[in-house]
C-alpha cells in the first residue's frame, strides 16, 4: 500500500535511460500485512541493483537530510503522513501521490509533484527531477512553501519582512533612476 513497487519500477526506468540515482528504501520488513514486500524481494532487489535498503528507525531526520529528493507514492488511505511534514521542514523537494494526507503537504510542480495513486507518472515526476537538476530550485520553493503553511502567525517575523520588502523596493527606485540619469 505504500507504492513500494512502483518506486523500484521507477528506479529501473531511471537506470535504464542511464540516468545515475542512488535509490534508498527505508522501513519496516517481514511485518503481517499481506501487502507487504517480503525480506526476499527486497533483497533481490538490491542485487539487482536497483535500491538500496537502509532498513528501519525510529528518527527519519538523518536519513532525510541526506536526500536530495522524498519519495512516498503510497496510496494507503492514511492522515498526512509525518515523514513528509519532516521532509518539508527540511526544505526536501518531494514526490508523492495525489492521496488524502499526502496531497496536503505539496503544492504541485512549486514545492514538490503530487502524481496519480499507482500511476506511470511517478516515472515521470521522479525523472522529471532527476534531469532537470531540480531538487535545489523545489527545495527552496519547498522551505518556503512549508513555512507558509505550518508556521504559527508571527507579527514581529511578519513586520521585518515588510520592511525588508520596502527596503528592496526603495533600492529598486533608486536603481531605476541612476539608470535614467545615465
């Protein structure tokens, strides 16, 4: 239910149009939902070379800080899922499922894309990002976009910001007018 599957088909159509990613899998194995990915395939997977298993814990940070880009296609009907507000406190550009919970956390195509649940087009997204040397623009869109939402209203943090843009436009106008007097 996590979309699990879908990342590793991903990752193979990555590597077989050549593009270099290092594909990382994090959590739990061997657990009772029949769902679930067996220990087996996954380490059959990583021979293949297609993922490497990172195994489970309890704190995502360290593991999420070495990211360049998160990615939850999960289609399991869950709330917003923790390991994305703590990629988007990050500033971590993120690819997830258009899925209630996930879609809460990004804004499509500004701080991350949200795809269709079990669809091609994670393919396509995560490419997309891989190519395009995109994860440093999305992740300061992403910091900014998560600051908006799931900071509390500060004035004082709200008033220099003000100032900061009056100061900017009042640079703005006198750069202008050397410009014509020039």
């Amino acid at each position: 239910d996590k979309g699990v599957r879908e990342y590793i088909e991903a990752a193979r159509i990555l590597k077989l149009r050549g593009i270099e990613c290092d594909v990382r899998l994090l959590g739990f194995l061997d657990v009772a939902n029949p769902s679930a990915v067996p220990r087996e395939q996954v380490e059959a997977w990583q021979q293949e070379g297609v993922v490497n298993y990172l195994g489970e814990t309890a704190d995502v940070r360290p593991i999420l800080a070495e990211a360049d880009i998160v990615v939850l296609p999960s289609y399991y009907p869950e709330g917003t899922p923790r390991s994305l507000l703590e990629a988007a406190a990050m500033g971590k550009p993120i690819i997830t499922t258009d899925a209630p919970g996930c879609r809460d956390v990004v804004r499509d195509g500004v701080n991350g894309y949200l795809v269709p649940v079990r669809d091609a087009a994670k393919r396509n997204a995560l490419g997309l990002l891989v190519e395009e040397d995109a994860p440093v623009v999305l992740a300061e869109r992403l910091q900014v976009a998560a600051e908006d939402k799931w900071q509390a209203p500060d004035p004082a943090r709200d008033d220099a910001d003000k100032q900061a843009e009056q100061k900017e436009q009042e640079h703005r106008l006198k750069t202008a007018q050397l410009i014509k007097q020039q």
